[in-house]
C-alpha cells in the first residue's frame, strides 16, 4: 500500500468514528435545536442582540463544565464548583465597591484566590486520604458561608465599569466573555492532549496502579487537577461578574447540576482517564438552548431540571451498559484458545534450564 493510500485510509478511519462519536450528535443536536429556536421565534433568535445575549450567558456553562471534567479525570468530583465560584465572584465584587481596588488587581486576586482554593483541596486530598466527596462537601460549605459572610443580604453592583465594559463588549456579536471561554477550552485541549503533564493526568485517571508503576505520581496527578479545577472556576466567576448587572450570595448557587451535566453528557467517563473538551462545550450550547427554549416558551423551570437529570442519568446507565459490554467482549476474546499452527510448521521445542545458579 503507498502511503497515500494509507493516509487515505487513516483519514476515513478517523471520519467513520467521529461520525458515530458522542460529539457528531451533540453537534447535530445543537444545530438542530438552534434552527429551530430561530425558526420558532420568526427568525428573532438569529439576530445579532438575540446571539449576543445567548453567547453571552453560555460562556459561565462552558467554564464550570470544563472545569468539573478536569477532576472527573482523574477520578475525582468537586462538589465545591459553585460554592468557589459564587466566593470569587462576591470577592472580586466586595474588592472594586466597598475597598476601591482597581479591576484589574480585584479580577487577579479572585482568579488566583480560586487556583489557590483548588491547590489546597487537593493538596488535603492527598494528605488526608479522605475522599475527595467529602472534602469538597466540606470546602463547598466553609465557602458558601464565606460568601454569604462578603456579601450579605445585598446585591454588589457597584464597582467597576471597565468590567462591566468587557461584559458587554462583543465585536460582530460575539461576546468577548465567551471568547474568554472558548481560548480556555482550547489551550486546555492543548494541555491535555500535546503535553507531557496532561498525559500524565490522563493516565493518572485511566489506571492509577499502572501510572505508579510508570514512575507517575498519582498524589501530584490529583492535587495538579484540582488546582486546574480552581483556576477555571475563578475565570467561570470573572466571565460571570462581568456580565451580571451584580453579585450577591446566589451566585453560584445554580452551578453544580449543569457543572456534571456538561462534561457527562458531552462522552466524560465518570472512571477518569478520559477527557471530552469540545463534547462538553457542545453539551452545555444543548443546555443553554434548553433554557432558551423554556423562557420562549415560558416553560415551568422544574421540567427543565428534571429533563437534564433524566439525560445525565441515562447517559451514565447507558456509559455503564457500554463498558460490560465491551468487557465481556473482551473476555470472550481472552478466553478464545489460540489458532493451532498449519501442518508441517516447526514447533517451538522446549528450552531447557541451566542446572548451575541462576545469575
């Protein structure tokens, strides 16, 4: 075969899965749903403010998604996603209005004040061994009254409006917010499928003994994801304190379910070792346009809810159904005795044991 035809081979190899990966029908999904959004709405949805908004308020979804996926990767759930970035938000928020920090240095202080929170978590993880349910369970409930503690009872709207600026600034209708998002998305599809480090943590995930055995460090693995975890939760709370009229303690408080629906949804396994970037960008567009459709239409909330939870659920039952699948095919696969050899082919003889000492 030349080598032009085996790139060409390689190429519809590689197209036959993409078209029946979990992506190719998030993608199809999307772009369905978003013709017929545009379609039911006369042709409203697809103007430019109509857009504008929409991207606007997809770019916190696609953050917090990105973010829990990195700690499903590597076997771990973060409990504390909303809880961290309501905190970011009300402290950047409480930073510009009450102590006239500048935007700049009050954004810096939330983002790195969330990367550090992340450090810790999985820092307490490895030292404790205590699992990292319960540890974010308790980070997210120090947290939560620690926002509550910044914020009160009242709305934080007055500080700077360079960020409310950046909020709403979208050149050709597209929000620079969920530009801000889609960068982090791809530089950490960069970090996780070119790097060293990311494939470390991918494989840290996939099979902890054998990355042991690799000379991998599983314990580094786990407090690296969680410091990752951290940082786009701190970018999740600027994208969000730029493009809310204020901040108070509800921030956040509606982040944890669309958090684990994304990167589910999108093809994560919940066993690690695995990481589905754009699959999660492309499930949290589907929920965005969910929520779209049931302000149209003016649909109970509660529906809403429980449609996402029947979908993340029947994704995991299915995901599982999957795997004992292909395990028991694998088993079957084992337990097949090898071919015999075609008549007249040399056997392998025996070779026998040196009888002096073994060096």
């Amino acid at each position: 075969m030349t080598p032009l035809q085996s790139g060409r081979t390689a190429a519809r190899s590689a197209l036959r899965r993409f078209s029946r990966s979990t992506t190719t029908t998030l993608l199809g999904v999307a772009l369905v749903g978003y013709v017929a959004l545009g379609v039911s709405s006369s042709g409203t949805f697809f103007e430019g403010p109509s857009l504008r908004t929409f991207l606007q308020y997809l770019a916190t979804p696609v953050l917090i998604g990105l973010a829990q996926m990195v700690a499903l990767c590597v076997g771990q759930l973060n409990l504390a996603v909303g809880a961290l970035g309501g905190f970011s938000a009300c402290l950047m928020g409480v930073l510009m209005a009450d102590a006239g920090v500048p935007a700049g240095l009050a954004v810096l202080i939330g983002v790195l004040g969330a990367t550090l929170t992340g450090l810790i978590t999985g820092v307490f993880i490895v030292a404790t061994r205590i699992n990292g349910f319960i540890v974010t369970l308790g980070t997210m409930t120090i947290l939560l009254g620690a926002q509550y503690r910044l914020s009160g009872t009242r709305t934080i709207d007055g500080y700077s409006a360079t960020l409310r600026d950046l909020g709403r600034a979208a050149p050709l209708n597209i929000p620079l917010v969920f530009v801000t998002a889609l960068v982090s998305a791809a530089l950490l599809a960069a970090f996780m499928y070119r790097t060293v480090a990311g494939r470390r943590l991918l494989a840290a995930g996939g099979n902890p003994l054998a990355a042991k055995l690799s000379g991998i460090s599983t314990d580094r693995q786990i407090v690296l994801a969680h410091t990752l975890s951290g940082l786009l939760i701190g970018i999740a709370a600027l994208t969000a304190t730029a493009s809310l009229p204020g901040v108070n303690r509800s921030v956040g408080g509606d982040w944890l379910l669309p958090s684990f629906a994304a990167p589910i949804i999108g093809g994560m396994a919940l066993t690690g070792g695995s990481v589905a970037v754009l699959g999660t960008v492309l499930a949290a567009f589907v929920m965005r346009l969910i929520d779209t459709a049931r302000a149209q239409f003016s649909l109970d909330p509660s529906w809403v809810n429980f449609l996402i939870g029947v979908v993340v659920l029947g994704t995991v039952v299915g995901g599982q159904l999957h795997q004992g699948h292909l395990a028991r095919r694998g088993g079957s696969f084992r337990g097949t005795p090898p071919p015999e050899p075609p008549e007249g082919t040399a056997r392998p003889t025996a070779v026998p044991m040196p009888t002096g000492e073994a060096r």
